[in-house]
C-alpha cells in the first residue's frame, strides 16, 4: 500500500510546485494587494447582486410579450448575475492598477481571475444547449475545471497526475486520465450523434413519399448505426482494444439463445411488421377485444390506443402470430351492418327505402357509397332486413356511429308507422278442453 500512495504523493507535490511557480508573485507584496483587491471585489459584487437582483426581476415581470429568447436570455443573466458583476468589477481594479502602474506583476493576478470569471460566464452561458440536467451539470463543471486549469498553465503537470493514477489490465494500462478522455469524446459523440439522428429523423418523417412504417424502420436502423459508431469510435479513440469483444459477443449470442427468445422474437417481428407493411403507424386494428389505433411501433411492442383513452403494449410477436383485423390496411373504408326486424303488417319496399334515408342522414355515413338495404328472412314475429353503409374514419370510433343510425331508424320508423315488433305467443284453446284458474292465498 506504501508503495502505491508514494508516488501519488510525489505528483502531488509536483503539481502544488508548479502552481507555486506560476504564482510566485502571491507570496510578495503586490500579490498581497492584488488578493485584498480581488477580496474586495467579490464583496462589493454580492452588494451590489443583492441590490441590482430583485430589481432586474421586476423588470423582467414588466416586460410583457417579448420574443421568447430574449427572455430566456434575460432569466439566464438574472441567474449569473453576481458572476457577471463580479468579472466587470475585476476588470474595471486591473484597468485602474494598470493606469496606476505600468508593471505587468501588479495587476497579473487580477487579469487572470478576470480572464477565468469571464470564461466560467461563458461556460454557463452555453452549457444551456445540454438539455438534460444532470448531464449540463456535470459538463459545466467540467469544463469549469479545464478552464482554470488552462488559464492557470498548469494543465500538462495536472494530466500527468491524472496520469499517473491507474493500474494495469494484461497490456492495457487504465488510468484516471484514459477514463476522463474516454468520458469526453464518447459523450461529444453521441452528442453529435443525437443530433445528426435528431436532424435526419425530422427530414424522414416530413417525406411523404416514405410509408410511415418505412419511416420507422429507417430512424431505427439510423439510430442503432450512428449510436454504435459513436461506441465504437470513443473506445478506440483511447485506445480500447476491441479483440476481447469476440468472445463477449459469443457470450451473448448464447445468452441470447437461452434467456432472451421472446425478446428476439419480438424484435424480428418488429422488423418483418415494418418491412411487409402489414400494420403501420395509424392503422385501426382489432385484436382479440383489443380495439384501437396503432400509435407507435417499437422495436418490442407496438401501442394501441383505444377509444377509452386505454394504451395497450401488444408484443410484437402476437401481431405476427395472431390473426388481426386492420380496419385500414389498404383504405379508410369500412362497411358496417345493422340488423333489425318490423312487423309483417309493414310495406317491405317502404321499409327499405326509409332505411337507407336514415342512414344517409347521419353525417358519418359516406354519400358516396350510399347504404343499402335488403330483406334477409321472415322470421318468426318479423320480417329481417340488414342495414349496410360505409366510413371512412374508423378512428372516430363504431359503435358510436351504429348508435346514430339506429337512433335516425327509430325516429323514421316512429314518424312514418312503421313498428318493430317483439316475439309474441299465440294460444288456442282446443274444443273440448277445460280451463281451471287457480287462486292462492296470501
């Protein structure tokens, strides 16, 4: 263990020489001055922030209906306020300590932390186009670091600290250095990534000349490209020997082959549901007693949406297996029927020809395919006929347009005479026979 932290230690001494050397001036007295300058400064700025602070945010309030950057830029200032007064304060002391004195060693140190504030604004500013949070964070105070480093000059002496912590794996040596470098260009890659897959997908899903279930295919088969070569080329970009990765990948086809067959499964039917567009983004399907729309096809399962607002994920493996309806596979078209019976003492011609006026009148009903109407049987208390007509938005919901239609039957059947009949019992009393009532008490 001694063995180990020595040479830690020795880097460590290094590193504080060279930041020494650097700022020798600290130690004399214009440094001293330059310190007390710099220490009142920073309290003069958290005055000053406490005063300007809640100011500028009334102000803000009064601004009205301004253009939204702006604003977002307005909030980003308010928020790195102190930062900022604190910069154009130092400036302003290494401006005045250079009119005073024409030597450079009286006012170094106050550049120099004016340089840094300067650029730790800059860095906050921009750090802003990482959305995710956590992610923004951790840039921030990366490049928060890398840049006080920089200014400070001592940013080889750092990475040969960061360097010389590590140990060895076969032949391949990881250090802390190798593991920060690797951090840095994987996450600018994918960073890069995100948005070439973000930029090219926007375009994709514009062309109209694609089917959607194409277009699906083709952002998930660019993704899975561009994300791997970003991998790939952040592990070699450090130097990550990848021959180690053919026995990994064998590992993995046999996991794959034992504990992961539904998942394959699923992701090949995906890939077959999207190269033989049998169902695609917007299509109404039913499944079993699953009735809904196709919302989005994922690389596992595929979500539907029903009318009651329910979202089922059916893996795609059921969709491939299982016998579904798609109610616009080809076209929005569809035909549905209604059945209903009137009694026999009703004109079969007029019945017809009232059914399919009410019919038509709905506003669903398409006039362009108009209903129709036929006598299917004589039943046993009425005469049977069948309703059909045509939609052409199935994910407007069905029974809700069956329900119409029935209800403009009954008003026509109501205002015209036309009754439906229930079953009825007719019975006759044979010569001969007796009839005896019988009555219970209580």
């Amino acid at each position: 263990m001694e063995g180990e932290t020595q040479p830690i230690f020795e880097q460590l001494a290094s590193l504080w020489g060279a930041v020494s050397a650097k700022f020798g001036t600290l130690f004399l007295f214009r440094g001293q001055v330059q310190f007390a300058i710099l220490t009142g400064c920073l309290v003069l700025a958290w005055v000053l922030h406490r005063l300007i602070a809640p100011r500028m945010h009334d102000w803000m309030r009064t601004l009205g209906r301004r253009p939204k950057w702006q604003m977002r830029f307005l909030v980003l200032l308010h928020k790195r306020l102190l930062l900022l007064i604190f910069a154009l304060l130092v400036w302003g002391a290494a401006g005045v300590v250079a009119m005073v004195s024409p030597f450079p060693s009286w006012r170094n140190i106050l550049e120099l932390a004016a340089t840094i504030a300067t650029a730790w604004l800059v860095v906050s500013l921009a750090s802003r186009l990482v959305r995710n949070r956590f992610l923004r964070r951790i840039v921030t105070w990366g490049l928060w670091i890398y840049v006080t480093l920089y200014y400070l000059g001592v940013t080889d002496d750092f990475a040969a600290f960061l360097n010389g912590i590590g140990f060895e794996i076969g032949d391949f040596r990881l250090s802390l250095l190798i593991l920060i470098k690797a951090f840095v260009v994987t996450a600018l890659l994918l960073v890069v990534a995100r948005l070439t897959t973000t930029t090219v997908a926007s375009r994709i899903e514009h062309n109209k000349d694609i089917s959607p279930s194409m277009r699906v295919l083709f952002i998930k088969f660019l993704q899975v490209l561009v994300y791997g070569a970003a991998l790939f080329l952040g592990l070699k970009a450090i130097g990550f020997d990848l021959t180690g990765l053919a026995f990994l990948s064998g590992a993995i086809g046999l996991g794959l082959g034992f504990g992961l067959q539904k998942v394959v499964s699923n992701l090949v039917s995906g890939i077959i549901i999207l190269l033989d567009k049998s169902i695609k983004p917007g299509d109404v399907i039913s499944l079993g007693d699953t009735f809904g729309w196709i919302n989005t096809l994922g690389a596992r399962y595929a979500s539907v949406v029903t009318r009651d607002g329910r979202e089922y994920l059916i893996p795609n493996e059921d969709l491939i297996t299982n016998q579904v309806v798609n109610w616009s596979h080809t076209n929005d078209f569809v035909r549905l029927d209604i059945r209903f019976g009137t009694s026999y003492h009703d004109d079969p011609h007029q019945v017809r020809a009232l059914a399919c006026r009410a019919a038509a009148s709905v506003d669903r009903v398409l006039s362009s395919r108009p209903p129709v109407c036929h006598v299917t049987g004589f039943g046993d208390s009425s005469v049977d006929y069948v309703l059909r007509f045509w939609i052409n938005d199935p994910t407007s919901g069905l029974t809700n347009v069956r329900g119409a239609v029935y209800l403009a039957l009954w008003d026509a059947f109501r205002e015209n005479g036309v009754t439906i009949p229930f079953p009825q019992r007719e019975v006759r009393m044979l010569e001969g026979s007796e009839m005896t009532v019988r009555r219970e008490n209580g």
